[in-house]
C-alpha cells in the first residue's frame, strides 16, 4: 500500500509540474524567433529583375505576399523585407522571388530568415506619416503610433496586435482605414513587444490587457473621436471583444474588425498542444494554475485568467457591436471553427472565409481583404450613433 501511495503522490506531482509547465508556456508573452530560410544570395532573372534565392528544402510558402525576417547578427534589430511574385526561376534546390532593387544590398548580407506576414517594419516603410505618442493605462505609459488623415477625422480605428507579435504588423490594416480617411491610433499593451512591463512579464491572454486598450479608447475620446472601430489580430481580437464590451466604451465603439481571432482560448490552447505533440488533456491540468490566484502568482501572473470570461461561444448574447471576421481555413493556432460558430449564432457577426494561415488572410489575397474591409467601413465607420 505503501508503493502505490509513493506511486499515486509521484503521479499527483508530476501532473502538477506538467500543469504548470504548460500554464507558463500558454502566457508567455514573448517568443524566441527562429529562423529556417537559408539565403543563397541575390541574382537577376531573365527578364533582369533582382530576385533573392532561398535554399528549395524550407522555401515553400503558399502564393501570395509576404516578406522575409531577416536573422539579425548580435545585437541588431531584426529587418522585414517584402518579396513579390515567385520568379520564374524555381529548381529543386533553390526557389527566386522578386525584390525590391533597394532590398538587394541587405539581403546579400543577410544569411538566415524565416517567411513573415507582416509587410511593413514601420509607418514609414507603408508610406504613413506617424507621431509618435503615449498613452497612460494601469500598466504604465504604453508607446503608440498616432496616424492621421490629411483632413481631421471624428472616426478613429484602434488597432492592437496579437501575442508574441508587434504593433507593425497591424499596418496592413491601417492602411484600410486611411482609405476610409480615418485616424488611426496603432497601440500597445502591458508585456507585449514595447508595451509597458509588469511584475512577471506575463501576458494575461486578453483579461489585464484590456484594460489597456480601453485606457487608449479614452484617449481617442479625449482627443475628439466621435467613434471609433476597433482592428484586432489574434489575441488582439479577443482584448477588442472585451475591451468593445468595457460600460466605459458603451456609444463610441461602433464595430469590429477581427483577423484570425481567438474566440475561446480553450479551443485555441487545445489546438497548439496538438500541434507541440502535446495531449488535449494537459490543458485540463494548466487550468488550475492560470485561474487559481495562488496558483497564478506561483508562475508569475499578476492575476488569475478567467477562461470563461474569454469564451465568446457561451458569451454570444453579449456580443452586439457589428462584427466582421476574417479567417483562414487553414489556420491551426486559431482554428476557424469557433469562428464559425460565433457566426452562425449572432446576426451581428459577418465572417469571410480565406485559404490562409493564422494572420495570412490579407496576404492570401490583399484585393479581396481590401474589397471586403473597405466595404465594412464603409456601412460601420460613420458618425457615432448612441446605443441602447
């Protein structure tokens, strides 16, 4: 009896130990990128346009437009450079696509890289004229890039980014709003890529961080927005379904713009173990660990996580801000399934589906992400209208 109560103790801690591995692993708010891509250098085609070569074995990515992160060498900031259409050189060990003549220089230098979705490493280089501002929230002063339209604009689009990710990749939606001459406020939040930091360091998937971009849906209302459309990626649509429904934005929040969200991050988290080789099972044992408040401070949380709060399925009532979401079929970390869901649930969601990756869709196809987007903001992105 003895060996079995030894054998039943071990089994309890090693499941624990399990959990909170798992639980740390889930709010991690920061990523070690890798970078596969070998460069092989950059040549002219046939038709003497610059093309850069990437070794054929990890070259594969699906059509469409993307750019390449470029391996930094020590203590240099990482460079993202946008490559057109494959060229017409393809072989078996090495694939070309088309660059910008200006790119060449950095991409001979350059050795490694991995395929990105984000096209632009700043305002500038998405020709959008940027001031730089700051915005207090709970967490301290958030940095945020405050673009405008040539003519001022009531109607701003508040745009936040996904886990482990930046604020630049969000431009590829600002650049829709400035069609619709909207000002654009392109934000950040506590323990994401140049947020503010607190005790721990770790992201609270959405629950603390709303409080941050609520702090900046009242500095757009102190600033003179009248209405304001909020643009979330990933994780940064599940902060804008929280943040849409705060009492403290009810009548200026007017509609939704989400790419690849994260409806029920049990889903979510469920998808990734499958994906790391990891049972479902194993979240069951993270649970206590992220909403527990003890349990929670042990692994660095600043304050438990309600998985609940988080479930847009079982909150669908709630939701009614007019809601656009667009998904990848083939997006694995978000699947698309409770988007799906969501939509067939609530009239007020439109969901547009892509064959894309997790925050491929623009880059799957930009003429129908822009087509579908401009039309949303053009029925949802006029003049306030108060809410019942």
């Amino acid at each position: 009896m003895k060996a079995l109560a030894g054998i039943i103790v071990t089994a309890a801690v090693l499941l624990a130990a399990g959990g909170a591995y798992v639980a740390r692993r889930i709010t991690a708010a920061s990523f070690a990128r890798r970078y596969p891509l070998r460069l092989l250098g950059v040549v002219r085609s046939s038709d003497g346009a610059p093309m850069v070569l990437v070794d054929g074995a990890n070259a594969p990515t699906p059509d469409g437009h993307y750019s390449l992160r470029l391996a930094p060498p020590a203590g240099a900031a990482e460079r993202i450079v946008p490559v057109g259409a494959r060229a017409p050189f393809s072989g078996a060990d090495r694939r070309g696509w088309v660059i910008n003549p200006a790119d060449a220089s950095a991409l001979n230098e350059a050795r490694r890289a991995s395929w990105s979705g984000v096209m632009f490493e700043s305002p500038r280089a998405a020709g959008l004229a940027a001031r730089d501002v700051s915005i207090p929230t709970p967490a301290g002063a958030a940095p945020a890039w405050l673009i405008s339209p040539n003519s001022p604009s009531g109607v701003w689009a508040i745009h936040v980014h996904g886990l482990g990710s930046g604020r630049e990749g969000t431009l590829r939606g600002v650049l829709a709003a400035q069609r619709q001459h909207m000002t654009s406020l392109v934000v950040t939040y506590r323990n994401g890529a140049g947020g503010p930091r607190t005790r721990g360091g770790r992201s609270t998937l959405g629950v603390g961080e709303t409080s941050d971009v609520v702090s900046a849906i009242a500095y757009a209302r102190e600033s003179g927005a009248t209405r304001v459309v909020l643009f979330g990626w990933s994780m940064g649509a599940a902060i804008c379904l929280r943040a849409a429904h705060d009492p403290s934005g009810a009548g200026l929040v007017g509609a939704l713009v989400l790419e690849s969200p994260i409806i029920d991050w049990r889903a979510a988290i469920r998808a990734n173990l499958r994906h790391a080789h990891l049972p479902a099972q194993a979240l069951t044992a993270a649970e206590p660990w992220l909403q527990r408040r003890p349990l929670a401070r042990l692994i660095g949380l600043t304050q438990p996580i309600s998985l609940d709060s988080l479930d847009w399925i079982s909150r669908t009532k709630e939701l009614v801000t007019p809601t656009l979401i667009l998904h990848g079929s083939a997006d694995w970390s978000a699947p698309i399934g409770a988007s799906r869901e969501l939509a067939a649930r609530n009239a007020h969601v439109q969901l547009e589906e892509f064959t894309a990756g997790h925050t491929l869709t623009w880059n799957s196809d930009p003429e129908r992400w822009d087509e579908l987007v401009d039309a949303w903001l053009a029925r949802h992105g006029g003049a306030a209208a108060p809410r019942m």
